[in-house]
C-alpha cells in the first residue's frame, strides 16, 4: 500500500493492491459492495464500494481510496476508484470461475476446468474454447453457454479499460456500461456529448473532458451543438425563460472559447435538431431563442388560463381576468 497526492475530502487518497478473497455483501442493485481483499503481504483489508460494481472473488484490483473505521464493522477501506486484472494464480482462477462472475460455472466445474488446464486456464477459455470439451461432464450445451457468458465478461473488461484510460472514474464506467452495454465504446469514440443527454450524472463538462481526451477538437459540430444546450441550461437556470438571438450567440461563443462563426454552427444545429425553438415572441423585439420544453410549457400556459377562464365560476373568472402586477415587477403587454 501506498500513499497518493491526491486527496478527496481532505483527507489523502491511498492505494491498495491485491486479490479478492471473498465478497462479504452485495446490495440487490450492485450499488453498494463489501470483500475481502488480500494484500501482496497476505493481509486481510475489508473494502467497501458505493457506486461501484463488477467485484468477484479471484479478480486482481488496483484500489484507490481512505481507511475509515466504521462504529460497528471496524476498519474498512472505502473505495474511490478501481481498475481490474484478471487473477494470475491457480487458486485465484479457480475462485473467480466459480463466483457469477462466469454464469454457468459452479464451484464443481470451476475446479475441473482448472485441474484440467492449470494457470493456462484463462488464454484457454480466452483464445481456444473448444478445448472446454477436454474437461470431463462438460456437455456440448454448456460449453457453449460458457463461451457466451466468457465473450460478454471480457466485452464488459474491455470496455471498462477503454472508458478508464479516457480518465472515466469506474463508478461512472458502470453506469455507461449499464446504459448502452456492448455499444458503449462505439458510442464514447462516436460521440461522448450523448452522455450528457442520456446518462445520469454526466453534463456537459464530463464529456467535454472525455471527449478531449478521445481527441475531439473544440470547434466539432457535436461539442457547438451540445455546448450551445448547456449555455441554455445555465441560463434557464439562472431564471431565464428564454434569451435574445444574438446574446446567447455571444454566450456560446465565450463559454466555448470558440468564434461566432462556430458558435452560430452549434446553435443552428441545436435548432436544426429541434432541441431549442427561435421564435419572435415580444413586439419590437429581435429574435428569442427557447428551451424546447420551456418554450412549450409557455404555449401551454395560455391554454391552461383559457380553461380557467371557460370552466371556471364567474367570479374566479373575472378575478382571473384582471390581472395585477407584482410589486416591483414590469410586465409587458404580450405578457399580461
């Protein structure tokens, strides 16, 4: 073990290397995890995992994290990352085998393909499956669910080392993973900003990183696209309805670091994708840029007063038909 110059919290983020012995808890969901790990010295550590899934017994794990020490389970490394490689020992081989990590492989059948192959046992099930009919009580049906359950295990590693060397944290790596399964290299190389949309938890900014890590320039069609949706999430939130044409045009372009030229791309494409609406919605107003479902839920409201209006008792309707101005506010007439 050894101490990193990172820190989390305060508090100085470590490193711990070795094998899974056992796994002492797993939530439902794989969303919370409790092993045993042993270290290159033979110690015992017990880990925990939040947000972390795809640990089994056998499996070889780089750890990055802080001891803790839990009121009623003692000393505990809490994990804040973790990078996988396959056992390199026998009996490590024959404990992963048999954990679900392989679906098909009890404890039995785990140690009879082990006896039968040794430390070979992997690069077999890897490269030369057929030879899986070598091993005695091994029917033709259960090889081959064997040779699926190890092609989708190794899909799943490969991913996982792809997604982390572009700098994905593993508990983000599980929820691309769960979200787009085999796909989810094609779709990081293709475009990373689809992860903003689509997976919780990572904006913009996230797959900015990644995809300047995945060597996507700043001026790409997909980053003016996806940055121009993000300035209008920012200024949504910022109380913004919706926001002048040539303004927002400026906002795109300063918060990308990028020209007008480029900027105006982005928010075409973001129009072009139906994703934000241009309307002129104020007399003696430019151009108004929306939010798609912002600028629906103001198409709506009007609908929604009518009704009121049509349903309503007589006296709700004409209290609701005069409508007064807060104190401090300044409506305009399209507004009232």
């Amino acid at each position: 073990m050894e101490n990193s110059g990172n820190s989390q919290n305060g508090n100085s983020l470590q490193q711990l290397h070795g094998e899974i012995v056992r796994v002492i808890y797993e939530s439902p969901d794989g969303a919370f995890t409790v092993f045993v790990l042993k270290d290159k010295d033979g110690t015992l550590h017990n880990a925990t995992a939040s947000n972390l899934s795809g640990f089994y017994p056998g499996q070889t794990v780089d750890l990055s994290g802080t001891f803790e020490t839990h009121k009623d389970y003692g000393k505990r490394f809490k994990i804040e990352s973790a990078k996988f490689t396959m056992p390199c020992t026998v009996e490590g081989i024959k404990r992963f085998l048999s954990s679900k990590a392989i679906p098909g492989i009890g404890e039995k059948k785990a140690e009879a393909i082990v006896k039968r192959f040794g430390i070979n046992t992997l690069d077999i099930l890897e490269n030369y499956s057929a030879r899986l009919k070598e091993v005695p009580g091994l029917s033709t049906k259960k090889i081959t669910a064997i040779k699926k359950a190890w092609t989708e295990q190794a899909e799943r590693r490969n991913t996982y080392i792809f997604l982390q060397g572009l700098g994905i944290s593993s508990a983000y790596c599980d929820r691309i993973y769960k979200k787009y399964g085999q796909q989810s290299t094609a779709i990081v190389s293709q475009n990373p900003y689809k992860l903003a949309d689509e997976v919780n938890g990572i904006g913009f900014l996230m797959a900015d990183r990644i995809a300047k890590a995945n060597g996507i320039g700043n001026g790409d069609i997909m980053r003016l696209q996806s940055g121009a949706l993000y300035v209008m999430n920012q200024l949504k939130g910022a109380g913004h309805t919706c926001f002048p044409l040539d303004k927002f045009r400026e906002e795109v372009a300063s918060i990308l670091g990028v020209e007008m030229d480029e900027s105006d791309k982005g928010v075409r494409a973001a129009l072009e994708a139906k994703k934000m609406i241009l309307e002129k919605t104020f007399k003696d107003a430019g151009e108004m840029i929306y939010d798609k479902g912002m600028f629906l839920l103001e198409k709506e409201l009007p609908n929604l007063i009518k009704r009121l209006l049509e349903f309503g008792q007589r006296r709700a309707s004409a209290a609701i038909s005069k409508p007064g101005t807060p104190s401090g506010k300044n409506f305009s007439d399209e507004q009232l």
